[in-house]
C-alpha cells in the first residue's frame, strides 16, 4: 500500500492545519454567505418552518414531546425538527437567521472532515483539497442554501463526528469510546434517516487507510464490532419506512423496472455533475418509462466496469476501491428503487457521496504524479484552478436561491417538462401578488403539466391540491373545487384540501360559488386536524364564520390568529389578519379580489 508523504514537524504540522482550516471557512461564507439575504421558498420551507405551528412556536415542552412522538413533514428526524425549533426561538422567522445556521453548521462540517481526513491519512495537502471540494462544489448549494435540508448538514456534523470518534477508538479501544462512537451515530440517525449506511462506511475505513482489515479474521472482527451499529440503522430504517409511507410511491405508479433504470442512470449523472456541474437545478421531473434504452445499458456498463476495476486495485491501488464503494454505499438509500417523491434525483443526495470520488480522484492523481518534474507546482497550480472554478459557479448556483421566484424559473430554464416548476413557480408569483407578471402561455404550460402528471400519479393528493390552486389562479373557479373535492375523496383528512376549499367557498366574490355552511364544516374540521390550529387556518375558519353570517364568532377566530401570528412574529400576515379583523367588526365578510 502507497506510504504517506513525510510530515512536516509539529509546530509547522499545527500552523498549516490552522490555515487550512481559515482556508476552509473563508471560502464557504464567501460562496455561502449571501445567503443570509435570502428568502424562506415554497419548496418544504413552508411545511418544515414557517406554516408548521409546532417548528414555529420554537422550544416548548409540548413541542419536544410533539417531536419524540410525530413525524415532521412525513419524516422522524428530530434532532433536525430540535434544531428548526432552536431557530424559531432565536430568529423567529427571518430567514436570514435559519440561512446562518446552516451555512455555520455546513463549515463546522467542513473542518471536522478535514481534521478527520488528515488524522487518519496523515496527509495535510490532500485532506484539504478533498474538504475544499466538498465545501464549496456546486452541487453543495442545495444542501447549504435550502433552509429545508437542514438534515443534510446537520447530519454531515454527526457524520464527520462520527468517523472522528471512530478513529479515536481504533487507537486505543475501550467501552467508553464505543459508546461516544455509538451516540454520534445514532444522532446523525435522528438527523436524516440515509445515515443508515454510515456503519458500511466505517467498514471501507477499516480497509483503507486505517488497515484494520489485513486478513480474513481480522475482516470478521471489524463485522462483528459493528453489529451494535449495523443494529441502530436497522431501527432508524424501519422508523423511515413507517413514517414515509405518505411520500412513497407504490409499485403501481412507478413500477421496479423505471426504478432500477433511473438509479443506473443516475449513478453516472451525478459523476457527471460533480466534473461539469452545469444546468443544476432543485427538481429534476421523474423520466418514468422513458429512458432511452441504450442510454440506461451504456450507464449500467460503465458502472460495471468501474466496479470491477476498483476490486481489481483494491491491493495496489486501495482509495480507488474504498472512494468508489464510498460513493455506491452512501447512495443506495437515495437512488429511489425505494422511491419517495417524483424527483429523478437531487443535487443534495451527493452531500456525502461524493466526499469519496474526490478522496479516489486525489490520491489516485497524487501517486500517479510522484515521478513528475515540478510536481508539486503542477498540481498546487491545478488544485487551485479547481477549486476557484467551483466557487465561481457556486456563487451563481447560490444566487438562484434567493427567492422562490428565481429559484424555479431557473429550475424552468434548464429542465424540460417540469410541471412541479410550473406549479411552484405559479404559486410563488401569486404569493407575492404578481400573477399579472405570469404570462396566459406559463399559466397554460402550467395546467398542461399538471394534468400530465395526474394521468402518471391519479392518486397524488398534493398534485390535486396544487393543481386546484392553479385552476383558480387561472380564473376556472369551479375546476378547482373539483380538484379539491377528488383530494377530498382520495383522503378526507387532508388539511391543505380542506383549507383552500374552505377559503374559496367563503371568500369568492361569485355569490353562486360561495356556501358559507359548508365553509364552516370544512374549515372547523381543518383546525381539529393535527397541526391544524395555524394562523392561516384559522383566517379561513374566521372567514367562514363571517360569511355564514356569525360575525361574533370571526371576530374571536381572527383574533385567535392575530395572537398566533404575533407569536411566531409572522409580521406579513399579521397585516393581513388586522385588516379583515376590522371587516369583521364591520359585520363585512371577507372577498377575495377576483382573478386576472
């Protein structure tokens, strides 16, 4: 096995590890920093903070007891929720705040993998160009910028802890240092639930470059030492399971074969990405059946092909088959054969994996080089070339995630058939009271698209749901009711149905549409619903009440709101609720402005 390179003494060894480390974190908040200027967008933002009255409230004793015993956006990963709550309690809800959390957390994350990488390889130069890479590649940007993925650099704290404990423990074993091992592990489970794969991880360190692994015994003890572990992620993914259950898709609406071709393709997308991280974008449409054939052998091919090379080196050459295996293992959760979503893949799946391909990339042009005249110039000089040309692109990828608006027409201008886009899109313009900005064509391709995807998806309660606010925004009130009502039929406990039809039944200026009884039905089963006493519900309760002619009632219901809103310093629609407040004590309902 390649030898490290001789170490510098120890004073020089600490000043250039202090460096490394101001390095690190001046190029992840020149990158990530304007974020803290950014905006919460309508992508999950929404259901993991600012309308989940729970997160919002910030720490409370109900709320730690509602995190240890709910799923949080059909997910249990409460540490994660923890952490949202802490920012609620601190920022209340100005973004900036949760944006400076994540990019804190992302450059603790940063600095941990590197002080890991150089403890167990001994190599300072190497370990920070993998670390800088991982800290500022583009396809970092989702994980960082995305208040939402939150569990993506938490967990990668826990992870990085996790593998420094490891080390720790492999020096000197003992009880003690297991147990700190086993801790770290099972909070980066309560973080995000593909940490289930962490144990395999630990298992490829054995082999390289801790060299635990020499022999078959020896092979044996490391996978009996990790049985406890093995144990652990076996829990957090039945609880995965149990709690996504929502957000799967069944085999009837996307049948195992699309599944395993789409992960093939995949695969070889993301290597892709990672050495031309171009026309990025936060939702990539599901290919369904349509993949070309030919495309999806090729691909398999090639990773055949890969594989089989890093096993044949696996002597010699020992990084090439830990970072590819590294990259496969951290994968597998999140290739979608167990499908969760209609995404194809996402940038933020990489957040680890491709901590590996560039460990196998770095080592392998290390060795390679070591005859080379004038080596360490060559690759000093192409290292920083990397590295400045990944900063540059992620800055741009950065500034698409300002806002709702710019997000998803960027998403629009480098996908192609993207009705979520569409939707969002469509929805974050009516939002900010600029649907007049939206062309009929946009609003047109909109509603094409969302009728393609519920002739693909008929049960997709959410796809109901937006497509129904489409419909309305576009001005066919009563088609929109009607998506509402299949939603309704598909599960009558659904909120955001329940809501909107509520709202439209007692607040359109049509008095032909308005049924402000069934209003009230509606909107009081909403609010009785679990994390249903929102604000933004009970504004539609207090409209209800308002139209059915209870005024008495509204009054109290959107004062209700009022103290709710002020609680969560939710100042926006606060302004909102003052306003129609005063129709109430008017004894005026409420209409909306109909249309354009």
């Amino acid at each position: 096995m390649p030898t490290a390179p001789a170490q510098a003494s120890p004073r020089n060894d600490r000043l250039i590890t202090i460096a490394v480390c101001i390095f690190l974190t001046a190029i992840i908040w020149i990158v990530f920093g304007q974020t803290l200027s950014h905006d919460f967008v309508n992508f999950d933002d929404d259901r993991y903070v600012y309308e989940n009255t729970q997160v919002s409230r910030g720490l409370t004793l109900d709320g730690f007891k509602w995190v240890l015993t709910h799923s949080h956006a059909s997910l249990w990963h409460p540490l994660t929720t923890l952490s949202h709550m802490a920012d609620c309690q601190i920022y209340g809800l100005k973004p900036g705040g949760h944006h400076f959390t994540n990019v804190v957390l992302h450059n603790l994350g940063a600095i941990l993998l590197f002080l890991v990488f150089r403890g167990m390889t001994g190599s300072i130069w190497r370990s920070a160009f993998v670390t800088a890479i991982f800290a500022i590649h583009p396809l970092r940007v989702e994980s960082v910028a995305w208040i939402a993925e939150r569990k993506d650099v938490l967990s990668g704290v826990f992870f990085m802890l996790t593998l420094g404990a490891y080390l720790r423990y492999v020096r000197r074993p003992s009880v003690g240092r297991y147990v700190t091992m086993s801790i770290f592990l099972a909070c980066g489970l309560m973080s995000k639930a593909t940490f289930v794969a962490v144990p395999v991880v630990l298992l490829l360190l054995d082999y390289w470059p801790l060299q635990r692994a020499s022999d078959f015994p020896a092979s044996r003890r490391m996978i009996v030492e990790k049985i406890p572990l093995f144990m652990l992620s076996a829990a957090a993914s039945v609880a995965t399971i149990f709690t996504q259950t929502v957000t799967m898709a069944s085999l009837e609406q996307l049948p195992l074969l699309p599944r395993l071709k789409n992960a093939a393709v995949s695969l070889v997308a993301y290597l892709r990405q990672m050495f031309w991280p171009t026309d990025l974008a936060v939702f990539y449409p599901h290919p369904h059946d349509h993949l070309n054939i030919w495309v999806v052998l090729v691909t398999a091919m090639l990773i055949v092909a890969i594989t089989l090379i890093a096993i044949l080196a696996h002597q010699k050459y020992p990084y090439v088959f830990v970072g590819w295996f590294w990259y496969l293992v951290l994968l597998v959760p999140v290739l979608g054969i167990v499908q969760a979503g209609l995404q194809a893949r996402a940038d933020r799946f990489t957040y680890l994996p491709h901590i590996g391909i560039t460990m196998l990339l770095t080592w392998t042009c290390a060795d390679l080089t070591q005859r080379w005249r004038n080596r360490q110039i060559i690759l000093a000089s192409a290292a920083t070339c990397v590295i400045a040309a990944s900063m540059i692109l992620a800055c741009k990828q950065t500034s698409y995630w300002r806002d709702s608006i710019s997000l998803w027409e960027h998403a629009l201008a480098v996908t192609s058939d993207n009705q979520t886009a569409h939707q969002n899109l469509a929805a974050a313009l009516w939002t900010k009271g600029r649907i007049a900005e939206s062309n009929h064509h946009a609003r047109a391709a909109a509603i094409v698209h969302a009728r393609t995807t519920l002739k693909d998806f008929p049960f997709d309660v959410a796809m109901h749901n937006d497509f129904g606010v489409l419909l309305v925004q576009n001005g066919d009130v009563r088609a929109g009711i009607e998506q509402w009502e299949i939603s309704l039929q598909l599960n009558s406990d659904d909120g955001n149905a329940l809501n909107n039809l509520a709202w439209v039944l007692a607040t359109y200026p049509t008095d032909a549409i308005r049924d402000g009884k069934r209003a009230v039905e509606l909107a009081i089963k909403a609010t009785t619903l679990p994390g249903g006493e929102v604000p933004i519900v009970l504004r539609t309760l207090a409209a209800a009440y308002a139209e059915s002619g209870d005024f008495s009632r509204a009054i109290n219901t959107a004062q209700h709101a009022i103290d709710l809103a002020t609680a969560q310093n939710n100042t926006s629609l606060l302004a909102t609720l003052r306003h129609e407040i005063e129709l109430y004590q008017a004894r005026t309902p409420y209409r909306e402005s109909p249309p354009e």
